[in-house]
C-alpha cells in the first residue's frame, strides 16, 4: 500500500506540479510539502487536508485513507505533554514512550492571526507511528 508521502507525491507529479507549484496552488508553505513528502508529517490537520485535496483534485477522504492510524490511548497525555515541554526546552535523546526507538524532533514556528509567532513542538518515532503534533 502507498505511503501518504507516496500518495501526495503521484498526485503532484500526474498535475505537472513541482513541490513549489502545489504549495502556491494550495496556499501552503512549501517546506509542508517537503515534510508531507518525506513522511515527517504524517498526519494532517482539517484544513491542509482540504487545501490538498482541492489543489490534487480529490477527496479530503482519499488523503486520510493514508494517513497513519493508531490508537491514541498507547500513551497518555501527561506524557504528550511532558515530551513537548522537554522539546520545547531543547532537550536531546528523547526516546518513543511506545517502543523505546529514538524519536525525531522539531519545533515549528508559525504564527497567528495577529502576527505573534507560536512555537510548536513535533516529534515522530524513528520505528513505529508514534507522533506529536
């Protein structure tokens, strides 16, 4: 079965569309694209979804068909919690609470409607589905 990187890669590249031209075309930040591509993002939020879907005329419903799945309850929110705060703080060699493996971390800078620069912490397990978003 195809990857969600997979998937949205073969949509762009059957519209003609490089990484730049389906960011414009859907009004995303190209970096997002890369990340969508090279499965560092792995799940989407409501309205990247819509925004894809439109610009790679299909369904928001086709797109989280490859979407990963897991159950959410495998770790519990003070530990989401407690993990965004270590990365937040800048703290290395953080290990998947579910398997143990290295996870991969990130902060991303966005901002809100007011202009205010918010940071976010994100991580994913280098082995299983395990993410922080």
């Amino acid at each position: 079965m195809e990857t969600l990187a997979q998937f949205i890669q073969h949509k762009r590249e059957d519209l003609g569309l490089s990484p730049l031209g389906l960011a414009r075309k859907c009004n995303l930040n190209t970096a997002l694209i890369e990340e969508i591509e090279a499965s560092k993002e792995l799940f989407l939020s409501v309205t990247v979804r819509q925004n894809l879907a439109k610009a790679l005329k299909c369904t928001p419903e086709d797109i989280k068909a490859y979407e990963k799945d897991y159950d959410i309850k495998l770790v519990s929110p003070e530990v989401i919690e407690s993990l965004k705060e270590l990365i937040l703080n800048g703290s290395g060699g953080l290990t998947c609470p579910v398997c143990g493996a290295a996870l991969v971390t990130r902060i991303a800078r966005m901002y809100d409607l007011e202009d205010n620069l918010m940071l976010h912490p994100k991580a994913h397990c280098s082995k299983c589905v395990f993410q922080v978003s």
